[in-house]
C-alpha cells in the first residue's frame, strides 16, 4: 500500500520544495483530539512533532501519517510544512490558522 501523505513528502523533498502542505479535514493539528482536553497547534518544532508522535498523540490513519510526512520531509532539509484544511489555506498561509511545523 502507498499512503498518499508519505509519498507526497518523498516528492516534496526529492524536488526541494520551499513549502509542503498536507491538506487534511480539520483546520489544526490538535493534541488529544476530540475530548474535552483538546489543544490545536498553531505552530510546532521537528523535535516537538517527534515528541508527540512518539507520545501517541495522532491516530494511526488519521493524522499520525501526515505527521510522519512532515517530519521525514524536515529531517531531509524542508524548510517547513503546514498541515490545515482546504477552507483555511489561504489564512495558514498568511499565518492566522493551520498548523506550521519548522525545523527549530
């Protein structure tokens, strides 16, 4: 099976890319999603995305995928990685939504 999110990272990192978005169902990455201790993460280190992976904190087949895309693709040189959702691109891009993951 090829999931989608990693091979996109393999080309987003094979070609260099300035910028790889994840477009994804919710507007933010969040920590213990969907209960009552939900936190959405604006922006997040490689090494915080490692923790919290490690942490369990993404399902598998859900966001976990996607985290691991980002992360690999910044362990390759990426200069950063946005995760959101298609109706918030344009405001994650300008810095007021979406979840921005950078090397540091």
């Amino acid at each position: 099976m090829i999931d989608k999110d990693r091979a996109s990272g393999l080309l987003a990192a094979l070609i260099k890319a300035d910028l790889f978005v994840i477009s994804t169902a919710v507007p933010r990455v969040a920590l213990n999603y969907n209960t009552p201790q939900q936190r959405d993460l604006a922006q997040v280190t490689l090494l915080e995305a490692r923790q919290y992976l490690a942490e369990g904190h993404f399902a598998r087949g859900s966001m976990q995928p996607k985290m691991e895309a980002v992360i690999r693709f910044l362990e390759t040189g990426g200069p950063r990685a946005l995760i959101t959702d298609p109706e918030h691109l344009s405001d994650a891009l300008e810095g007021t939504a979406g979840t921005w993951v950078l090397p540091r």
